[in-house]
C-alpha cells in the first residue's frame, strides 16, 4: 500500500535520504551511522546496514514556510535502511526532548507511516525506571502520537 503525505517528497535508496520536489522545502539528510547509534543496540558488536537511517529537520511546502518560520514548528521526515542489526530491528537510536525555553514544553511527536512497517517504541523517561513505556505496530497511512 502507497501513502500520499501530501508533501513533493520521495524517499530514495541510494543513496539513502530524500528527493524534495517543486514547493517543497528541505535540508540536505543528516545519515546516521551503526557507529553513531552502537551504544544503544542490543550488540554493540553487531553488523548491519551503514548508514542506518537517514533524517530532514526543517522540511515542508514552501507556501507554509512564514507560518512554520513564527510559530517555530519543525517537521521532519526519517527513512530507513532495510535489514538488521543483529539480532533486532533496523531502527533509529533513542532520544529524549528537552523543555523549549520559547513554549515551556517538550516537543510532541507524530509518527505518520508512509510505507513499510513500523514499531513505535515510547517511554517517558530514559532512566532505570523509564515509567510508562508502549509500542505500536503501525503500517502505511497510520499516525501515531506522544504528548509531552
């Protein structure tokens, strides 16, 4: 199944990141290496698709861009590699939003699925007690969210 985000943007391969079309605005990708993410896999050690994931913050439709620009909205797309790392599933590392001096409040996220599958995993916090954690198994044209 095909999802149309509505935005002029396609995800390539090779290599791996994004093709803006006409009216779309965006950054070049920002790959993220099995290196740079080792420390929060399952196996350190383990192989696995380089780079892992490639992220665009600051993209959208250039007609929205005074709006997004005021408000301090961000909107950013990722795309993954397939395969494995390891034993677990090719995934992006870990993080957690610090408070905006501007809002007074943490970033929400939304996750809209454009193709593929994914499994979602939130927690509140990222210590040893992480407090209330879910996942979501989610597939091209689900959205998923988490409040601050």
């Amino acid at each position: 199944m095909k999802f149309n985000p509505g935005l002029n943007i396609k995800p390539t391969t090779q290599p791996l990141g994004f093709d803006y079309g006409p009216g779309v605005f965006g950054p070049r990708v920002e790959n993220r290496t099995l290196d740079s993410i080792r420390k929060s896999l399952r196996d350190p050690n383990c192989t696995g698709p380089d780079p892992v994931y490639s992220i665009a913050m600051d993209i959208g439709k250039s007609e929205h861009f005074p709006i997004l620009n005021k408000l301090h909205l961000l909107y950013g797309a990722v795309t993954y590699a397939a395969g494995r790392l390891g034993d677990e599933p090719v995934r992006s590392q870990g993080h957690i939003h610090k408070v905006s001096p501007l809002s007074g409040w943490s970033t929400p996220e939304v996750y809209e699925i454009w193709s593929g599958k994914a499994i979602i995993y939130m927690q509140e916090t990222s210590d040893d007690q992480p407090g209330l954690c879910f996942a979501v198994v989610a597939n091209p044209g689900d959205v998923s969210y988490r409040s601050s």
